[in-house]
C-alpha cells in the first residue's frame, strides 16, 4: 500500500500522540515507520518495571525515566532523520491550549484514562481537529474515529463514570470482595496511615444511632508508650471485633442478609505467636520492608488462611510503625507500595473472612485496589497498526471510508477484526451537539461548592470553570482573576445556591464554560425538596446528559481505569449489584439509541468501490460486506462479553 | 502446576500479562523454544512480540545480507554504516530481540531449514515461516510442515505473508486438544488441523460459498510465482496478463467463478508487494497471540487461515479444509 499520494500526505503531516504508554510504543513505531516525519507526543508518566512487559521501548535501565523522551530515543535509533518532540507533561496543561492543537493534522490518542480521554476530546472538537481513539484491555481492543460535524464525538456515546459503591454496603454490609477492598483501602488505610484531617467514614452506623466518634478517634490513635503489638490487635479487635458487634446490634440490617460474624486476634492468634514473628529486618531500606518477606509467604499468587491473614495484618502494621513512622499521616494508597498492599489485602480478607465471602491472594487483591489493568503487546500491535490506518484515510480526507474497529477475543461471525461505520454525531449529546442539561436539587440546601465538585467537575469534566447565570458570574477559575473576585467567588462556594448574589432557583439557566476546552454547555434548574439519602446520596440529580444503562454493560470503553475508591460515594453501581441498581437514566438512553444514523446512510454520494480502481471484469464493485442489522446485532450481543473479567 | 514457581523478577516484569493468561500459562512459555524463518517486517514484529510474552528461547534463520532494502518495515535494524557490513539479517535482529527482554535466549540458525533433519525441529515447540529468498514458496512451506507432522511431538506451524494492505496467515496445530472453562464446568475440545499441503489442496468448489476472495488471490499468485520462478514478492503490473491467464485455467480446474478473484484485488497483490508497516504489526499481533495460545494452551485457537486487509478493515478467520478436518 502507501501509494504516492499517500506517501507524501503522509510525508507532510504533522501528528500528536497523546500517551506514550502500552499503545503509544506500538504507535510511534508503526507511524515512524509508515513515513511520518513530524510527530509530537505528550505522556506526564515515567517508566515503571510493570511496564517493560509491552512497552518494548523502554529497558530496565530506563525505570524512573520520562516515558515520553525514552520512546522518542529509541524510535531516532532506526529512524534519525524524523522529528519527534515529545512533552513530558499532563495533557490538561494550560499550554495544551486550543492553538497548539490547531497546528496538528491529526491526533491520535494512547491514554487509560476517561478524563484526559474526554478533555482531549473537546479540544479537538474546539479546534476542529480530527481525533483518532483506541485503548485495549487483554485481548480486546479497540479504535474510533472522530470528526467534528462528520461523526460522533468521543462523548456522543456515553461512558460509564468510574464504579462508586454505596457508603453503607462499604461501611456495613460488604457482599463482595471488592467492598472490602474498598474498605481496607479508602477506609482503614487511609484513617490508620493517611491525613488525620480528612473525613472518614470508618465506624458509621447504616441506621445513624449514636455513634462515639469522640471514642473511635482514640482508638486509632497509638497511646503513649503502647506496645506496638498491643495496638496492633487493639485495632484488630476494634474493626474485626468490637465493630461487628456493633452492626450485629441492628437487627434490621440482618433481616435478609447472612450476619457476619466478629473476629477477635486472640482467637485467631494466641498471644505468645505474636512474639515468634518477625524477622528483624537488620539493615534494610525503608521501601523494601514487607511483611510477606519477614513472615517468609513467598508465593503472591497463594491465597493466605485468616491466621496467614491476621499475621500478616498484625506484622504490616508493626512494619509501617516500626520503619515507615515519617509516613504515617501522609500516605495515599500505593499500588507499588508492597506493605501497602499486604496491609490492604490483609485486612480486606479478614474482613471478607468474617463476612463470608471468599478470601483472595495478594496478587487478585493488588489488581482490584490498584485498579490495574491487565494488558499485553499483542493486542496494542494490532490496535496501533489500525490507528495508523485510520490516521491515513483521516489525512487523505477519505471521508467515505472511516472505520470504528473492534479488536475481539472470540470471532464474531469470522471476524475477529471488525469494522464498522461511524455513526453521525449524537443530537442530545451536550459536547458537541451544545444540548443543554437539566439538574435537580434543592436550591435552598445546596452549596456551590457541591455543584462544583459533583456536577460540573466529577460528571462534566471541566478543569477550569467559569459559571455565570446570565451576566452574572457566579464562579470561576483562573490565573489572572483580581483579588477582590477571588475572595468573592471563596464565598460564592460556601453558600447554598439560592443565596448567591444572583441567586439560583427554580427556572434558573446556568451557562458553565471551560476557557481551556473552549467548551461550554447550559444547566435548567429545577427545584426539588427532598433526594433519597441511599439512592441520591448527592442531593442532585442531572439529566439529558445521557449515562450508561445500568443493566448492560453497553459502549463500556475499553482501557478505562475504573476506580474501586469511595471517596464521595453516590449510586452509580454498574456491576449489577442488583440491591443498588438505578433506572433513572436508562429511558434517555433507549430515546437517543434508536436515532442513531451511520454516516453511509446520511451521505447522498455512494460509497466507491473499496476494491481500488474499477475493474472491467466485474459485474457490481465490490462492496463492504456489512449492513445495518447485523452491525446492531453485533455490538449488542458481543459489548457483554467484552466485558467479563478474565478468571485466572 | 507445572513444577518451578516463577521467579520475583518473572513475576514483577509479566505482572501485567500475568493477569491476562495466568501464572500456567507464564510458566509453559518460559519453557517453550521457537523457530523462525523469514525475517521480513512481520515476522519482526511477531519476534518482539513473543519475546515480550517471556518464550524460552527463539531462534532465527535468515541468511539474507542486510541491505537498505531490509530497512522500511524492520524495526529491529538500525541503520547505522558499520552495524550491518556483512552481517546477515538474522543477526542484526538477534541482537536487537535480546534487548527486550534479557529472560529469553535468542539465537541464530544458518542453511536451509528444508533441508534439516526432522530431529532438528524437535527442539521446537513452534515453527514460523515467511517464505523470502527461496524461490519455491510452496514446496519450501510443505516440506517444513512435514518434517513437523512426522514428529512424535507435537510442533505448531505457522506461515505468514504480507503484501501491500494485505495479509494472510495460516496455523497448523495438528490434532490439538486443550481444555476451556465454560461457566463453572472446564470442558475438553479437541481440533483437527489440515496439514499446509492438505489445506491449500482442498478443491475450490468444495468450500463454503462466501470464503474470502483474498484466500483465492493468493493462491494464484503464490503460484504465479512459483511457476515463473519469482522470490515472493516480485511482481509488477507487468504480470498482470499472466496471472489472469492463470487465474482462468485455476478457475475453470476447480469450477470456481472468476468473479470470485476480482481482478482489482490481483493487481493490488501484484503492485503493492512491500510490507505496510501497519499490515505487519496487525498480523504479527494475531500470530503471537496464536502461539501464545497454542503454548500455553490456554484459548481457543483459529483455524486454520486468518486474513486482513485494509481496503475493507476486517480481519477474518476461514477454516480451510477437507471434509475429514472441517469443523
């Protein structure tokens, strides 16, 4: 292929990789060696040991380095004479503005993660810039394609937000290991290790009876010249022990539930054991402590027994006093962290242990609180060598022939590789279809703040908001804001919304912006007393800002984190923990599903023959083998299995 | 479990990988020994690929002298004045596989494997070809696939070839079982391969109505070559009458449709002969993870030919064989 006029549209252009990761590896190479001379990339991440197994570009020796400039390095080995400028640096940097993406032809994205997914999106569409996606996770991958007005945009389809979980089956009725994981994680680790100040729901009852929370911070806290043993099972009996007790209390909670059962550390472990554990690690550096290494648990892929658990829960945390002591109050969970993780893994199965739910080894454990994603060479070879492809027809304005592709595990129809039209853009989507939103909540009770945080960061992805009701701006973000403005808009947060100087009710329009993203999208208001604590935990519910359907796990995107923390819990649960489930936005998504139109359809010109120049052979041009049913067909039985977790 | 735990620095480099086909299957690829033939831009890309997965050893055979010609779709040659005086391709690439991944023994094999003992191919656990220099595309491939059939052990054979936005591959697993978890059960399945020479004789009329037309193409032009004594990928528009000729008389021998070769697609494969670097790291990516799968002996692997091309985008499975192997 790569015909003359292809070789120099290809010659000419000028691309920007975002990500330097598992993809990006794959794709620089395959771009500088399909031609491309001018090629910038942006990755803020330095190369880790966990990396090496598919980002082929780096070498042991490049651990701690800039991923960005390694790959750029190795690349110039078997092509010196190209330009690649790489940008060690976060995407949503200020200097990432809409003018620096106008100077590309094209951008191909390499990212795992939503945010920058969808900030990146937006510039695109801002600069009118075509955009090429893809991300894999194991086997599957995938890679589509974005032109504004032309197709959808990276947010017509919409993403599941990140899995939250309920605070009350984190903090009281776990039913899976990931809740436990959850709660070791955000909960125990986090009030035993990390920043005292922050809020920490640890020890909250489901039915909100008098809870001695002036008790339970002394219990957390070491006491003057405790034994670093005694404290370590008196926080095993607190948690394992004293606190199911507690929850026990509440009958009603159990009425349908198997009722855990307390655990306490002399039962578990005799007293005099203690003292035979540990081997005093002589000499050893602050990072290399771990417990599985001083109580001699070699294998991470074993699944430890409650007592294995409880020693190591016990000598962890003896370890962090004992060694880390100027980490304590710090820390933030580390998935590289190996005490960390033996801390949380622990935990997370004494307490699966006494809520019957089946123990995992450290290995599983570390997947599920580091939200790693399990990925290999293969899958990013074939997804850059699309990328590229695509990237091609995008540069020669092949318009007829984009193609969103499918990378699938198990052949659909022969197909393991599956090309499918793109779709027009979405008209309710509020990116780039400008559709506004509606939010309901209660004016009187809500602050800015929350609205802030909750709504306009966490659900519409803006970094830097500027939000005004008519002329008047309530708040924004910014570098160069006078004095007397910022302390106004410090204010502004704090106050319920229908006290702001211009105040919002029921009726009110909100226009938010985002200067950086040159994105902007409106908000009607509408009053609304009460929210349902368990269901609506956020006291706002926005909609025609169209979400996931809860039951299917349709157009999950594939290479997304997805995060297991709790930090503000709310309900949108998409594991089909059937106690929570939600419906309130699946009817919007079933409204918008059934209009979607591929591009062939919306084209009055037809496709031209894909089999090259027309042959005097033929009787009809060879055509793409694929129609409309059986593309819907396709997605809607195959998105379920894209994504079942494999079982080791 | 298979004996020897893997070691910390296996477990912390294959984390990732790891948590795909589990620690089993990391364990028999650290134990496996493949062959390859033909160090072409995909094959390139299918070593990288497989000495990332962490294989026991890889050894290479391509006495071909590095020439600029070997640059464009070879990443693994870097083109420095006095890195290549002489050397041979499987050289070069040796050199640069050991970087990826120090765990795995690369090394290189010299002469023409076809004309190598079975005993030789024992060692393996897979065999890999992409025909080059040889002249005899078709013989040389059965002739390989037949010392690996008359072993005792099973020896997985693959051969691949990319042209242009095209690439075919073909897997030859013999009678491969492995066994799969279907819901809460692990179910037994057991396929029977062709060999290359039964696959690619398979009468045209006998196979299924809709197989892809690019099995078709290649087969008239792989022939082409082998009868005007051409090295795989030495064509130009200048044959077009003579492969159409062929076309006709292959056609009208298997009561197949000319229709069902269309002659755009022929002129493609003859003009467009470079690998595309894209092409090649799409099949060199379906090939490794089929012999992954078929040595860890985890997933279910394709039979027996796969297919790309960009024109279209798909990449397809057809199974190719005689009543006695069809599925």
């Amino acid at each position: 292929m790569a015909s003359q006029e292809q070789l120099s549209a290809i010659k000419r252009a000028k691309v920007l990789m975002v990500g330097a990761g598992g993809i990006g590896c794959e794709l620089l190479k395959t771009l500088a060696l399909s031609g491309f001379q001018d090629i910038h990339i942006i990755d803020m991440d330095t190369i880790e040991v966990s990396n090496l197994n598919r980002q082929f570009l780096f070498r042991q020796s490049h651990v701690g380095q800039s991923k960005a400039k390694v790959a750029r390095d190795a690349v110039l080995r078997f092509r010196p004479n190209i330009s690649i400028t790489p940008y060690h640096a976060n995407v949503k940097e200020s200097r990432f503005y809409v003018d620096f993406f106008k100077e590309f032809d094209v951008v191909l994205n390499g990212l795992d993660n939503l945010d920058a997914r969808r900030h990146v999106n937006r510039l695109c569409l801002a600069a009118g810039i075509p955009l090429v996606e893809s991300g894999t996770t194991g086997f599957l991958g995938q890679v589509t394609v974005h032109l504004k007005g032309k197709t959808e945009c990276y947010e017509c389809q919409p993403k599941p937000a990140p899995k939250t979980y309920p605070v009350c089956t984190i903090t009281s009725t776990p039913s899976k290991f990931v809740h436990c994981i959850v709660w070791a994680k955000d909960l125990l680790f986090a009030k035993l290790f990390g920043d005292k100040n922050q809020e920490n729901d640890l020890n909250v009852h489901s039915s909100d009876t008098a809870n001695s929370s002036e008790h339970s911070e002394d219990v957390f806290e070491c006491r003057k010249d405790e034994d670093i043993e005694r404290y370590g099972r008196r926080i095993y009996d607190h948690v394992f022990g004293h606190n199911i007790e507690v929850a026990l209390s509440n009958e009603e909670t159990w009425k349908n539930r198997n009722k855990p059962r307390p655990i306490y550390s002399k039962d578990v472990l005799p007293e005099e054991q203690t003292k035979e554990n540990g081997n005093e690690e002589k000499g050893c550096a602050a990072d290399d402590v771990s417990a599985m290494v001083s109580l001699r648990l070699k294998n991470p892929q074993d699944i430890w027994s409650l007592v294995e658990n409880s020693r190591v829960f016990l000598e962890a945390l003896r370890l962090f006093f004992l060694k880390r002591e100027k980490d304590i109050g710090n820390l933030t969970f580390d998935k590289d962290d190996q005490l960390a993780v033996e801390f949380v893994t622990a935990a997370a199965n004494i307490r699966a242990s006494s809520f019957g739910i089946p123990l995992h080894s450290l290995f599983e454990a570390k997947g599920i609180a580091g939200n790693i994603v399990h990925a290999v060479a293969t899958t990013n070879a074939i997804i850059a060598g699309l990328i590229v492809i695509e990237a091609i027809k995008v540069l020669q304005k092949d318009n007829n022939n984009y193609r969103m592709t499918y990378c699938l595990e198990h052949p659909s129809r022969k197909l393991l590789l599956m090309p499918v039209e793109p779709y027009e853009p979405n008209r309710s989507c509020y990116v780039c279809s400008e559709t506004p939103l509606s939010l309901e909540v209660n004016t009187q009770r809500c602050k800015l703040r929350d609205f802030v945080e909750k709504i306009i960061k966490a659900k519409l992805g803006m970094n830097f908001p500027l939000i005004m009701q008519g002329a008047s701006i309530l708040y924004e973000v910014g570098e160069d804001l006078e004095e007397d403005m910022v302390v106004i808009y410090a204010a502004n947060l704090e106050k319920a919304l229908s006290e702001l100087p211009s105040p919002v009710t029921s009726g009110s329009v909100l226009t938010v912006e985002d200067l950086q993203q040159e994105f902007s999208c409106s908000i009607n208001i509408k009053h609304r007393e009460e929210f349902d604590e368990e269901k609506e935990p956020d006291g706002m519910l926005l909609s025609g800002w169209v979400e996931a359907p809860v039951d299917k796990d349709n157009n999950k995107p594939i290479g997304n984190d997805e995060s297991t923390s709790n930090a503000l819990p709310s309900m949108e649960t998409l594991d089909g923990d059937k106690d929570d489930e939600i419906q309130e936005t699946s009817e919007v998504v079933e409204a918008f599903a059934g209009k979607k139109r591929k591009l062939s359809e919306v084209s009055e010109v037809t496709a031209p023959d894909p089999s090259g120049p027309s042959s005097i052979n033929q009787n009809k041009p060879e055509k793409l083998d694929i129609d409309d049913e059986d593309d819907e067909l396709i997605i809607s039985d195959d998105w379920e299995s894209f994504t079942k977790k494999k079982k080791l | 479990m298979d004996g020897e735990e893997l070691t910390e620095q296996e477990t912390a480099l294959y984390d990732r990988q790891i948590r795909v086909w589990g620690a089993d299957a990391q364990r028999r690829l650290s134990k496996s020994h493949i062959l390859v033939c033909g160090l072409k831009g995909t094959v390139a890309e299918f070593c990288k690929n497989i000495v990332l997965a962490g294989v026991g050893s890889v050894t290479l055979v391509d006495d071909r002298v590095v020439t600029d010609e070997s640059l464009p779709a070879n990443f693994l040659i870097l083109p420095h004045e006095n890195h290549y005086n002489g050397k041979t391709l499987a050289e070069v690439c040796c050199d640069s596989l050991k970087e990826f991944n120090p765990m795995v023994h690369v090394a290189v094999e010299t002469g023409d494997i076809s004309t190598f003992g079975v005993e030789f191919f024992e060692k393996f656990d897979a065999v890999i070809i992409s025909c080059c220099s040889l002249g005899k595309k078709v013989l040389f491939q059965k002739l390989i696939n037949q010392k690996c059939r008359k072993l005792s052990k099973r020896v997985a054979f693959y051969t691949v070839e990319c042209r242009g936005s095209c690439g075919e591959m073909f897997v030859d697993l013999q009678d491969y079982k492995y066994s799969k978890k279907k819901l809460e059960e692990t179910i037994e399945c057991q396929i029977e391969y062709p060999s290359f020479e039964e696959a690619i004789s398979v009468p045209w009329r006998a196979l299924p109505r809709r197989v892809s037309k690019l099995y078709f193409a290649m087969r008239v032009i792989e022939q082409f070559e082998d009868v005007e004594g051409r090295n795989p990928g030495e064509t130009s528009i200048a044959d077009r009458l003579g492969v159409l000729k062929l076309r006709k008389e292959l056609c009208e021998t298997n009561s197949l449709d000319e229709s069902q070769i269309p002659d755009a697609l022929l002129e493609r494969l003859l003009t467009d002969t470079r690998e595309f670097p894209p092409v090649c790291a799409i099949i060199g990516g379906i090939l490794g993870q089929e012999v992954i799968k078929a040595i860890s002996g985890k997933g279910d692997p394709l039979k027996n030919f796969f297919f790309f091309d960009a024109m279209d985008g798909k990449g397809l499975i057809e199974d190719i064989s005689g009543p006695s192997t069809r599925s």
